[in-house]
C-alpha cells in the first residue's frame, strides 16, 4: 500500500478485517502478529496505526446492508449469528421491514458506562462495566445478545420508520445526559420522555400541511382531492403532496392517517399518476441508494451525487426544518440542524440558507395569494383543526385571507388591485371571474375596497381624458397625472406578468412587454417598458394581429410604435 501497489482505502479495509479474526498477518512467517508487533516491524506506520486504532466514519470499510451504517469488519463481524453446526459466522440480511436485531455502538456505550461491583468470580472485588461482563465467559454469545435485546426493548421509542434507541437520542444531542442517567435509573419513564414536545419534534414532527379547508363551507379535503376538484393547481398540489412524503407519510385529513406512497396509491388518496414523482420524494425519509457503494445516503447527499435535482432538494428540505428537522434515514428520526451539519447532512451554504426559512428558498406557492413562499411561511397560513391537530391550509379569497389575518390589508389590496387591473376579481372557491360591481355585490370583497378597485379596474374599461372625453389607457391616464406614477408602473407590471398591455379601446392585450421586469428606479422601469415594446418589428407584430384579430384592430400598431420610438406617447399616430 506504501508502495502503491494497492488503493489506499481498500488496504485498511482488508487490513481492519485482519485485525478483526486474530491479527495483522505476516506473509514472510506465514502467522499472525498483534498489532503492537506490526507497527514495530515496520508493517504500517504511525498515521495507519492510529487510523486502525480509532477508525472514522470515513475510514470504515464495510457497511450493515440491512442498515446501510458505516462499519469496521469487527463491528459488522458482531451483527452476524454464528452457525450452531460449522461455527461460521453467517450475516443476517433482511427484507426493508422485517426484524433485524444487533447490538449497535450506542448501545455498547452506555452498558460500558454502567459501573457494577462484582462479589465472585473472576472479577470478585472489582468494579467493572456491564458491558465487560456480557462479554465475558460466564455469558454465551447468544445469552448477551437475548439480554440486550430485553434491555433495549426498554429503551426503544419509534421512530419514523424504524425503533429509536434512547443512546441515539443522546448521540444526536436530542436528550443530555442528565434525562439519560434518569432513563437509565428508572427515575424517568419512556412514557413520560416521549410526551415531551421537544421529543416528539424529533420522532414524528410538528406537523406538515395535511390537507385543505373551505372556512366557508366547514369542509375539508385531501390535497389530492382539492386538486381534482380544481381548487389548487398541479404545481402547488404536488409540491404539498412531495412535502408530506418527504416529512414522514401521506396524510388523510378525514380519517386523520398516516399512510406510504404505495398504501395511499392502494387506497386512491391520491393517483397513480403522482406515484414515481412521490416515490422520489419519499426516500427523503427512507434514504436513497449510493449508486456506487450501495449505502443508504441522506437527501442532503443524494443532492450533492446530483442524483436528484439540487432546486427540490432544498424545498424537501425546507420542509423537514420546517416539520421538526432534518430527517436521518439511517436512524429513522429527525435531527436538529446543528447536528446534521456536523454529520455531514448538510453543508455551509445549504446551512446558511435553511436557517433562516424567512429569507431563503421560497419554493412554494400560495393558492390563494400566487405568491412564492417557504414552507414554514405557508404553514403558518394554516389552521389547526381542533379533532385532529393536522394543519389544514385555508382555501379563500384574498380578502377573507385579510380579514382572517392571513393577509396584512396592504398586501390583501395590492393583489385585488392587480386581479382588478388585469381583467377580474377572482372567486377561487366558484372558479368565476367578476367585476369590481359584482364582486362588492356578491360579498366577494367588501364595499369599502370599491372605490379603489373601480379605480384600478379603469386599466380594463380605460380612463376619460378629462377635457376631451376620449378613453385612456393605463399608462396615458399615469401622464395625464390621473393616476400616481408609482401605482401605475405596480398594475402595468401585473398586465405584463399576466399576458401583455391591456389596450382598453380594443379591449385586448399588447403582445411585447413580456421581458420587462421592474427596476429599483421607476423611471428607468418605464425605459424598459418602452425598450420591451420597441422590440417587436413591424412584420411580428402584423403577424400577430393577423392572426389574432380583424383587419379593423391594425391601426393599434402604430400606437405601440411610437411608444418604442419616441417613449413619450401612447395615443395613436395620424
């Protein structure tokens, strides 16, 4: 290996399974030597002695394929079941599910840890650990491991998809050592541990978005559901559904259950239409495969191997800080975010970035509002039904979101206005679209929005020219200081965003201003209007008519002309 004859990592991989049946051996004298002798002879040096005295997770060789956990051979040699016939050590391989018992190095770790004097025997007058005696000659291999198995069937809560040792809470930084010594003597039960909301936070989660609510109706729905019946798009409803595959289960918010993709496939809580995308999802909890070791990785690292896409990484992740934490899918619990940075569950950047939910990814969407929102946002948009504690998220209008204090009045009337100004108010519950008029008359939103919303509807019906009487649009009506400059550019943009400038004399949108995009300075805004509009040339955009429209409409072009060419009116040419 010094010599380069043999790969590194694969050398201490053989010489840690040496180490692990007898000893290094020594191909000159054809025997074994302890390790002590081999580093004196010269067999490995000091950097090697110490990686095989104390190996890492990097440096472990071999891995449990039933656990996919980095191990040492003598750690794996430990999981095996020794044939009663031959000897041999036979390596249990079970199917995802099914019962696998082992002593694992937590466990080991606190029965090193528990002193107890001994009266007789080879160790009489000693203070030694429980570990120690298990492991000596007074108690057979498969003795050991049936009283482990007794001792942490009283040390077992369930996980999220598997049992969760109290050791490994410990190890995670979930419970110091205090609540752990309480555990150890009795004074504290598991009961009593697991009615914590600080460890139910990490064991099954806060909570994600379970279903939908019609505050109106008092009735609730499944996403799916809500999909099907046109309340949500397909983008939002399966961003929601990944969400909750990739937080613990899918949720039935009727019958308050929790169900795997293939047990809510089987049962048509949602389609087999979403079942691959929600598959994928899913092994943000049950681990995704290395490609080239086979090992179970996190999210975090099926991310970084680009086995799945980096942009729904981080909106899966988001969602698990957001539930609770980062999901461990080696130890079946969630893990605080400190924690899974120092496991390698995360990195700089992607720490950064889901520390503060606030300001970082926004990857989804609002079905009222439309707009773009982290996951911990769009929760707390949510209502807790009282039966179940799922959080159900509130299908409404923008202006019951307002009164219900989802919405601040500001934000509620810069989106009504935009609905107004760009053909509509919107009824998302009845799926109509309404006039200012109609939409104060049916109660869609309240009366004393009207005014303004009759205001920023005139970007549709069109202004007057208050001396020629001639109708205006928006952006003539901003010149003619009837409306304020900064209002304008704010509705022109959500015409733009929307499908093109709404020419209210013709009643139908200028195709041309698509690129534009607001600048911090709203003049220079209005130059990239202008710019946006100028761009189309004269045989574009008579195509486009041509298509679209009667040979009457034609004498709008010159409008959008002069607006690209001299940037100062909209008004037709003569």
């Amino acid at each position: 290996m010094s010599q380069g004859l043999i790969v590194k990592s694969h050398g201490i991989r053989l010489l840690e399974a040496q180490i692990a049946t007898g000893g290094i051996i020594d191909p000159v004298h054809s025997h074994r030597i302890p390790v002590e002798v081999a580093y004196q002879r010269g067999y490995f040096n000091q950097e090697m002695n110490q990686i095989l005295s104390d190996p890492t997770d990097d440096t472990k060789g071999f891995f449990d394929p039933n656990t996919h956990e980095n191990l040492t051979y003598l750690q794996l040699l430990e999981r095996c079941v020794q044939d009663s016939e031959t000897g041999l050590y036979m390596l249990q391989v079970v199917k995802e599910g099914g019962k696998y018992f082992y002593i694992d190095e937590a466990t080991k770790q606190v029965l090193r840890s528990k002193p107890l004097e001994v009266k007789v025997g080879k160790f009489k007058d000693q203070t030694v650990s429980i570990w120690e005696i298990l492991c000596s000659h007074y108690i057979s291999e498969r003795k050991r491991k049936e009283l482990v198995m007794q001792y942490k069937c009283k040390t077992l809560l369930k996980g999220l998809r598997g049992d969760v040792s109290v050791s490994e809470l410990f190890n995670s930084e979930i419970i110091d050592k205090k609540t752990l010594d309480q555990l150890q003597d009795g004074s504290l039960t598991l009961a009593s541990l697991t009615k914590r909301d600080t460890i139910q936070r990490y064991l099954d989660g806060t909570g994600c978005i379970a279903g939908v609510l019609l505050p109106s109706r008092k009735e609730k729905m499944s996403i799916y559901h809500a999909l099907e019946k046109g309340l949500l798009t397909e983008q939002c409803a399966l961003g929601l559904l990944e969400a909750q595959a990739a937080t613990g289960f899918l949720i039935d918010p009727l019958k308050n259950k929790k169900l795997s993709v293939d047990e809510a496939i089987s049962s048509g809580l949602v389609g087999s239409n979403l079942h691959d995308k929600l598959l994928s999802a899913e092994k943000a909890v049950t681990g995704y495969t290395d490609p080239h070791t086979g090992k179970k990785i996190s999210l975090f690292q099926a991310m970084r191997q680009k086995i799945t896409v980096k942009e729904d990484a981080i909106r899966l992740l988001e969602a698990q800080v957001a539930t609770g934490g980062i999901i461990d899918p080696i130890h079946s619990h969630r893990l605080p975010v400190e924690v899974a940075y120092k496991r390698g569950y995360l990195d700089d950047d992607t720490f950064l970035l889901l520390s503060d939910p606030d300001h970082g990814s926004k990857g989804f969407i609002d079905p009222n509002t439309h707009e773009k929102i982290s996951y911990s946002q769009l929760l707390q948009r949510c209502s807790k039904d009282r039966d179940t504690g799922l959080y159900l998220l509130q299908k409404m209008s923008i202006y019951q979101a307002m009164w219900k204090g989802i919405l601040r009045p500001g934000t509620a009337l810069v989106l009504l206005e935009a609905q107004a100004a760009t053909g509509f108010i919107i009824d998302p519950l009845a799926n109509k679209k309404l006039s200012v008029d109609e939409a104060v008359s049916c109660g869609l939103v309240g009366s004393e929005l009207q005014k303004k919303l009759l205001s920023a509807e005139r970007s549709v019906t069109g202004y007057y020219h208050p001396c020629t009487g001639q109708k205006m649009s928006l952006f003539q009506a901003m010149k003619k200081e009837l409306i304020v400059k900064e209002h304008g550019i704010r509705l022109l943009e959500a015409q733009i965003a929307t499908g093109g400038i709404i020419d209210p004399v013709h009643s139908h949108r200028l195709p041309g201003g698509r690129n534009v995009s607001r600048d911090k300075d709203s003049t220079s805004s209005l130059g990239s209007l202008c710019q946006g509009s100028a761009t189309l040339t004269p045989n574009k955009f008579l195509f486009i008519f041509r298509w679209n429209f009667p040979c009457s409409s034609l004498h709008s072009f010159p409008l959008v002309l002069s607006l690209g060419t001299t940037g100062k009116s909209l008004a037709p040419s003569s």
